[in-house]
C-alpha cells in the first residue's frame, strides 16, 4: 500500500510530515497488530496497580470460564505475552504471511471470539514455542478486562489517554456491541496521538514529570535480556518481545510496533527520534 501519514519527531520537535491526500494528522487510522503493543503497556499498568498479582499467574485464575478447555490449564501470562501459549492458530494456506492473515482475519471478523477461544486445542507445551498470532494477545485483552473490571478501552482511557496530552480520541473495534476488545488487530489511532505513546516509552514512561507507566515496565519491554529470542525478523533481527519489535543486529536500541501493511510506530532513544507511519 502507500503512505497515508509518515511523521519524524526528534528531540521533542516535528522535523517531517507528509500526509496523503484526504489524510492529516487528526484522521484516525487502524494500526492492527500495532494493537499488541499497546495491550503490553497496559499488562504492564494492571500489574502496577496490582490488579495482576504476578506474569507467572495462570490465565485461568483471571478466566475461569476458559476451565471447560483443557488446552488453558497451564497457560501463564507471561506465555501470552511471549506469544508462547501453545495454543494452536489457522496456518491454512501455508506460508507466515498467510498464516498471519488467516489468523489475524479470522479474530478481525468473527462476531464471537470468546466462542472461538473457548474451542481452540493446544499443539505444544506452554512457554515452548513461538508462534505469531492474535489468540494470545485477545487473551490478554480478556484477562485485563476481568483483573480490573473495565473494559480495555476505559483502562486504557484512565491510564494512559487522559494523560499523556493527547489530542484525539482512540478507540478500540470489538467483536460485538458489549463484547471483547480485539486487541490483538482493531486499534485505531491518529499519527500525532500514536508518536505520544512513543514519546512517553522514550521518556521511560515519565510524562510532564509524571511516572505514568513505570520506568520497570518500559524497561523490561524493549530489552530482550538473556532470553534467547525465537523470532527474527528484517535485516535487523528483530525479535518479537513483550508484543514489541526489538532488533537483535545492527545499531541496537531502537524497538517498534508494527502492524500489517506497514502501519508502524518506531522509537529510536539514541536520536531521540519518533517515526509514525501509516499505509494503506
């Protein structure tokens, strides 16, 4: 696809933005699997506030409804959030972008995804191995949802929306009216309020000399530590961690979050540099 919306922000300043014709900086646009990301940076929130005891907790203390499928007994949320959790996801056509297409299309359309959580099967040992799909990260949507009795989008709004200066709404796509944010695709945002979320990771979650996210939180996110990665991606090896993109080669330290088609939000600390950019 083309660019819609491609803005540099550095040392706090916009230095380039070009938007598409019938685009600017206050059409809102869906970044689908940049969606992940921002679920991660409000796993990270629910376990400050202790609405999550531990990563290492089971989903099913969270969901107990998911009981009747023996394929969640022993799902942690760190698994989820490794996209480790083992459970099985339609590779139908062959091939990762296929596969990522079938899968992300079957949970961006489906009316009912807790139906669908309820009948999926576990192909491998939980924590084992790394398969990219939207089953783990909607899990976590749906886990956030009962650790804190909101829904992802007032927690969101409460958390982090309100106060990091943003200049528009966001908002959340569910599967039904009431039903469960698809967190894992259906997140829609402006370029100028998705580069304050980068702002805010660049400041180490520190916003106008407020801790918004903890500085911890930030930290773990975006550094792999000596977890040997499962996933490379790019020139840059970047592996997938934590719902975020974190190159493994070249000159280290920047991370992104990426959805398909190229909707991307990438964060490079040693320059100081915010890029959004946005595609068809």
């Amino acid at each position: 696809g083309h660019l819609t919306a491609f803005m540099v922000i550095r040392n706090d300043s916009i230095i380039y933005q070009t938007f598409a014709k019938g685009y600017s900086d206050s059409t809102l646009t869906t970044i689908f699997s940049g969606a992940k990301s921002m679920i991660s940076i409000l796993i990270g929130q629910a376990l400050a506030d202790g609405n999550i005891k531990s990563l290492e907790d089971k989903v099913l203390q969270y969901i107990p409804e998911l009981k009747s499928n023996p394929a969640f007994n022993n799902i942690s949320i760190k698994n989820l959030l490794d996209m480790k959790s083992g459970l099985e996801f339609q590779d139908a056509f062959g091939g990762i972008l296929k596969a990522f297409f079938s899968d992300e299309a079957k949970y961006y359309c489906t009316h009912d995804m807790k139906a669908e959580l309820m009948k999926v099967k576990l192909v491998n040992k939980p924590g084992t191995v790394w398969k990219y799909k939207s089953i783990d990260p909607i899990l976590l949507g749906w886990v956030l949802e009962k650790a804190t009795g909101k829904t992802v989008a007032q927690y969101f709004q409460e958390k982090l929306w309100l106060k990091i200066g943003t200049q528009h709404n966001a908002s959340w796509g569910l599967d039904h009216p009431g039903g469960l944010a698809n967190v894992a695709s259906r997140f829609q945002v402006t370029a100028i309020d998705l580069a304050k979320i980068g702002r805010l990771f660049l400041n180490k979650g520190l916003y106008n000399g407020q801790q918004i996210i903890p500085e911890t939180w930030v930290d773990q996110s975006i550094h792999i530590g000596i977890e040997k990665p499962a996933s490379a991606k790019g020139w840059q090896k970047s592996a997938h961690h934590y719902l975020w993109w974190i190159p493994q080669e070249g000159d280290k330290g920047d991370y992104a979050a990426e959805g398909m088609l190229g909707q991307r939000l990438y964060i490079d600390p040693k320059t100081n540099t915010i890029i959004v950019q946005f595609a068809d």
